[in-house]
C-alpha cells in the first residue's frame, strides 16, 4: 500500500489533471476577466476620445519637369517612375517630398502657431494657437514647442500612391471639429510653402532676366548712337577703306548687341510666364470634414479585447498554480525547506518570551518553537505541562 502510494505521488503532472486544476479555479479566472473589463470601462473616462478627419492633395509636376520627362517616359527612367524613384523631373516635386514635408519641422511649427476657434471654451469666437490649445507644461519655451511638435507628428499619418501622385493624411485629435481645421490648414501650409519657395525661386530667375535684358538694352542703343553718329560725319565712307572698316565694326557691334538683347527679352517672357506655371501648386481632392464617430473609444473592440486579455491572464495564472500545487505535493520536503528559508521563525504563539530578572528568582521560560506546519504532540504536552504549572503557582484573587 505505502509502494503504491508512493507511485502515485511520483508521477508526473498530466494535461487532464492540469485542466482540472484550471477549471477548479473558475473563480480566479472570472474575477480577472472582469476586473479587465472594468478597468477598460474606466480607461474610457480617463484618457480623452480621439477624432480623425482625412484630407488628400495631387502633387502637380511643373512646365520644366514635364517638358524633361518626355524624353525619359521609355525604357528604365519611364520603370523607375512608375515605381516612384524616377531619376527625371524635379525630386522637391514628388509624392514622397510631401510626406516628408507634412513630418518637418518648419511646417508644424507654423501649425503650431496659427490660431484655431478654441474648443475648450463655451464662447465659439475665442481663438488660441494650436499649441495652447494642446496644452503643452513647460516652463522652457524651446522645450515645449519640441514636444507640441513632437505630439503632432504622431497626430499626422501620411500615405502616399506614386502612380496617382496622390498625397493623403489623417490628424487625431481631441475634438472633431479641430481635427478637420488642422487637416485643412495643414493643406494650407503646403500650398503657401510652393507659393514662397517655388515662386520665390521664379522670382529670382526673372529679376536676373530683368537686369540683364535692361542691361543688353543700353549697350544696344550705345551700339546705335555711334552708328548713327558714324553715318552722319561720313556720308561718304564708301569711298575710303579705313571709314568703310569702320562701318562694319560699328555695324557687327550693332548686330551682337540685338542678338543679345532679343534672346534676353524672349527668355525674360518665358520666365515671368513660368512664374505662374512652374509654381507646382497642389490640386485639393478632399477636403477635411468633421468626423461623427471618435476613433477611440470604440466599445465593442474594447470589451472584447479587455475579456480576451483577463481570459488569457486568468487562464495563465491558474495554470501556473495548477503546476505549483501539483509540485508541491510531489515535494513536500523541499517546498517546507523553502517555506523555512522564507518565513522567519515565531516564538510560541508570536509573542517573545519573557526574560529573567536579576536578583527576582524568577526562571527563564522555555523556548518552544512551532514549526512551519503542525507541532509535534510532546511539544504541546509540554507547555500544555508549563502552563498548568504555572497556574497552580499563582495566587487566586
């Protein structure tokens, strides 16, 4: 019989009895499932709901970048553009120059400063900056604009199609309406950043045109007044080889000095027309609405994963328990040898035996120590012994 119990409690953990074991646990299993359920209902009036508005831009190519892409719409460079990394054609004008943009800091720093209809009064005329409105504590200027910016570049999800040329973006944010202003807004900014750089450069090219056209003109009327000058004093330079040299000398300047000042103008034409057209200016496909429903909470996947994950927990720990138990009973030495290393020993019922006081004749009391489990029977006979003693010796009142 001892044999057999002994085989009994040497075998090995089975998965029908660690099922068992996790279905006698139902309790702690159910009370993490909804523990987990309350916590995520609690979550919800936390932290603050989020609403998403999308907005979608075409990136235009400009006059230049088309007219340098006809001769590379074949063979690889016409492969690589319809992968997207097209060698021809200006780079700042791509689908994948705007991500970027929508992600820089120069762009979201003016978002930061333009003012919006301040949700977080009842008054609709008030109006604050974005980053006020975020509410953005520190008492460092500089570190707070980093972290308003570093918060809206996680608010913006840019996409991108290079086929299409199709720019999209999304922007979370705490209230539907001021997330439908910052999309639109944020399509604003990237509109007047090709009007000011883009143009900018145009203007450039054109001042320099401008100057050097009225440049051309002087020295071609200069080239005029001394030919005409030249003509009335020698009225009869054909006679003389020395004024007839002369002549064609003042006349090649004349015709140098129009050459250049007719290219300048043609050019200076084409650059006050490009001024207008090569300012690659975006075409708006969508424009940002005020969403109806909040992106966060959403309740039916926030009770399922919440019951999900207290399942899983549950099912976790009762298992581990289930193993736990099954060890302790097949070592029941070693478990009271880790019981003994971690609970300190207690002296008789917890309370520290009184000591001795000189010159009183009083004993000292004998130490009895209770055992992690259940004490011995001829330890408790014995202060069972002690304290029947002990009571005789004491007077009655």
């Amino acid at each position: 019989m001892q044999q057999a119990d002994e085989a009994t409690v040497s075998d090995h953990l089975t998965f029908t009895t660690w099922i068992a074991g996790i279905v006698s646990r139902w309790r702690l299993v159910t009370g993490l499932v909804v523990g987990a359920i309350v916590l995520a209902v609690a979550a919800t009036f936390v932290i603050p709901p989020v609403y998403r508005s999308k907005a979608s831009f075409v990136a235009n190519s400009s006059g230049s970048s088309k007219l340098g892409a006809l001769g590379a719409g074949s063979g690889l460079g016409g492969l690589l553009d319809k992968l997207g990394g097209g060698v021809t054609g200006d780079p700042s004008e791509s689908p994948i120059f705007y991500v970027q943009l929508l992600a820089s800091r120069e762009l979201l720093t003016r978002l930061l400063e333009t003012r919006f209809p301040n949700p977080r009064t009842a008054n609709a005329r008030d109006s604050a900056t974005l980053i006020s409105i975020l509410r953005i504590r520190n008492d460092d200027p500089l570190r707070r604009v980093e972290l308003a910016v570093k918060q809206m570049s996680e608010a913006i999800s840019p996409g991108w199609d290079a086929k299409t040329n199709l720019v999209w973006f999304s922007v979370d944010a705490q209230w539907p309406d001021l997330s439908a202003q910052i999309a639109n807004e944020v399509v604003g900014l990237v509109s007047s950043f090709n009007r000011e750089i883009r143009v900018y450069g145009s203007k450039s090219k054109r001042a320099f045109l401008q100057m050097r056209r009225d440049s051309a003109q002087t020295a071609l009327r200069d080239a005029e007044e001394r030919q005409r000058f030249f003509y009335e004093q020698n009225r009869g330079f054909v006679a003389a080889p020395s004024l007839k040299f002369e002549e064609q000398r003042i006349r090649r300047d004349v015709d140098l000095a129009s050459d250049l000042y007719i290219n300048l103008d043609r050019q200076l034409e084409v650059a006050r027309i490009d001024e207008i057209n090569d300012a690659a200016l975006i075409t708006i496909v969508d424009t940002a609405v005020a969403p109806r429903k909040a992106q966060w909470p959403r309740y039916g996947v926030l009770l399922f994963s919440a019951a999900a994950l207290g399942l899983l927990a549950g099912l976790a720990i009762a298992g581990s328990a289930s193993i736990l138990s099954d060890w302790r009973r097949r070592n029941p030495g070693t478990w009271a040898e880790i019981r003994s290393a971690v609970m300190k020993p207690r002296v008789g019922s917890g309370q520290a035996a009184p000591q001795p006081v000189p010159g009183s004749g009083m004993k000292p009391q004998p130490v009895v120590y209770m055992g992690p489990h259940t004490s011995s029977p001829s330890a408790s006979a014995a202060t069972r012994a002690d304290e029947s003693i002990g009571t005789a010796g004491r007077p009655l009142v």
